[in-house]
C-alpha cells in the first residue's frame, strides 16, 4: 500500500506520539503526508496479532456453535416419523378397532337373548356408525343419547 519502510513507519510514528503534524513528518521523511497517513493508519503487528486472536476466539465460537445445531438437528430428525408410515399405522388400528366393533353383536346378541334378525340389524348400525367414523361423516339421530328426547325438542 505505501511505499515506506518499516523503519520509516516507526520513525513517523513516534514523531506522531511526539505531536508532530503529518506534514512536518512528509517534510522529514521526504515524501507526502498523505502516504504518512496511509502507513499510520495501518495496524501494527501488536494489533494485528489481536485482531487474528479475537478472528480465532470467534471462529472456535461459531465451530462450537455449528456442532450444537448439528446435535439439534440429529435430535429433531430422530423426533420425525415418515408422514407415510403413521399413516399405515393408523389404518391398521383402525381396521382392527373396526373388527372388534363388528364381531360386537354376534358376541353379545346371544347374551342379551336377541334374535338373528336382531343381531343383523345391530351389526348393520354398527357397520354404518365405523363408516361414517371412517369418512368424517356425522348423521346425527333423532333421539338425544343422553337423555332419549327428541332431538327438536331437545334443541328448545
């Protein structure tokens, strides 16, 4: 950047501690003031070894702070299930919840002294409740389940 040797460097440097002007230390040193300038304003090797120590101290600090991230990201990934495999999951519990619905009133019909056709009738509602459960269907009845009323008056 300038043209100036080290010892020319140091010598206007210390003509600067001293108060001495740029131009006085151009006259001196035989060049202009704006080259003096320039020289001084570039950092000595003490400066220039803290500023390389701090580069390292924050490189250090980002490598460990990359090696976090990494660890969060390995733990996020393990957290994640494939969309896919939840999904046959899902279907496969729910198609035995279903076999469990339907096998309901053969296993109970006999107990409650229900007759064949009773029976039909009872898996056939519980067959239509699992679809409509299946497609987000919702058919509501007449009756209130909770307290057997009608349903319009029920509403009032």
């Amino acid at each position: 950047m300038t043209t100036l040797s080290q010892d020319q460097i140091d010598q206007a440097r210390a003509l600067r501690e001293q108060g001495q002007s740029y131009r006085k230390i151009a006259a001196q040193l035989g060049t202009t003031d704006s080259r003096i300038m320039k020289a001084l304003k570039q950092p000595t090797a003490e400066k220039t070894l803290l500023i390389d120590q701090i580069r390292q101290q924050r490189l250090v600090r980002l490598k460990h702070q990359n090696s976090k991230l990494a660890v969060e990201v390995k733990r996020l990934h393990a957290a994640t299930v494939d969309a896919e495999e939840m999904k046959r999951h899902v279907l496969a519990c729910n198609s035995i919840v279903k076999l469990q619905l339907l096998s309901l009133p053969q296993r109970v019909g006999l107990e409650l002294g229900l007759t064949p056709e009773q029976v039909a009738s009872l898996k056939q509602s519980v067959q239509e409740c699992c679809n409509e459960l299946a497609y987000e269907r919702e058919r509501l009845p007449q009756t209130c389940p909770t307290c057997g009323e009608a349903r319009k008056e029920h509403a009032k």
